[in-house]
C-alpha cells in the first residue's frame, strides 16, 4: 500500500512538473473592451486596435484597498515600458453604486496619479467578457491579441514585470 501510495504521489509531480514546463501561457484570444460607460485619460480604444502593443489589462475599483496597493506597481511599468511598445488599460468596474460615478472616478485618477487609459465599465459588460472575477484582476496581453499572463489579487509583482518583458521582447 505504502509503495502505491508513493508510486502515485511521485507519477502525480512528475505529471504536474511536465503540465507546468510544457503548458504554453496561452489563455485564448483577448476578449474586445465592450460596452464602455465612458473613457478616461484617452479616446476609446479596442483590442483590435492595439495589435502590435502588448497591453496590461487592470480591473480595478477605487475604493478596493486591494486594487490600491497594486496601483503603484501598474503606474511604475506604464512610465518605465510605454515607450517600448506596453500600453496599460484600466477597467474601472465598480463594486458599490457610488463608484459608477464618472466625477468619483476621475477625483480617484487624479488622487492616484494614474494617467493611462481607463475604461469605465459601470454594466460589467467587459467585465463578463473577460470572464473576470476579481478586484484587482492582470490580464497581460502580448502583440498579437493573445492572453499571455493572468495575476489576481496583490502580489507577484517581479513575476509580472517579467511576463511584460517577456511580452515585449517577443513583438514583431
């Protein structure tokens, strides 16, 4: 019994060790931005209209201590690789009802510095079509439209930056 369980829990790694090396970071085609209350910061953009940019994709709402933490990080990688092709994308999709207001979220622009894109997204209309299920959400886009990296919550920030190095570096 003692070798079978053994022999399992090793056939177990051993499968889960190849998943993992051999597993492309590939999460399909990036879903289009839609139905956007308003845009912020920029004109209305589309996942279209990006190809050829990696995109960072930040689902974030402002009154999330969560989404805040992680705002300094998105801010530093918009400054340090914006230049070399990164765009950054905020989807503002409110958790309470006073976050749908455009005035709030401006006032929360300007209270953290952000200057990138951001999408009003009141309805969770792109929200439901990135099957997005948390505050804060990361969804790394690379040049070609395909979802490349995904990070959720706080944290693993040095594993981002080099996801977006690594995105930036395979453009064509």
């Amino acid at each position: 019994m003692h070798r079978f369980l053994r022999t399992l829990l090793a056939t177990t790694a051993i499968v889960a060790a190849q998943y993992a090396a051999a597993a492309p970071a590939d999460y399909g085609k990036a879903p289009e931005f839609t139905g956007i209350d308003k845009w912020l910061n920029a004109e209305p953009l589309t996942v279209a209209g990006l190809r050829g940019k990696v995109v960072l994709v930040d689902f974030w709402t402002y009154s999330c201590i969560n989404c805040i933490n992680t705002l300094p990080h998105v801010r530093q990688w918009y400054d340090k690789y914006r230049d070399k092709g990164l765009v950054v994308v905020g989807v503002h999709t409110p958790e309470f009802p006073f976050e749908k207001s455009t005035a709030n979220v401006q006032a929360a622009l300007k209270r953290f510095d952000i200057r990138y894109p951001v999408a009003q997204d009141n309805a969770y209309a792109t929200w439901n079509a990135w099957r997005n299920q948390y505050w804060p959400a990361l969804y790394l886009v690379d040049a070609n439209g395909t979802v490349v990296y995904k990070h959720f919550g706080e944290g693993n920030y040095a594993e981002t930056e080099a996801a977006i190095q690594k995105a930036l570096a395979g453009r064509k």
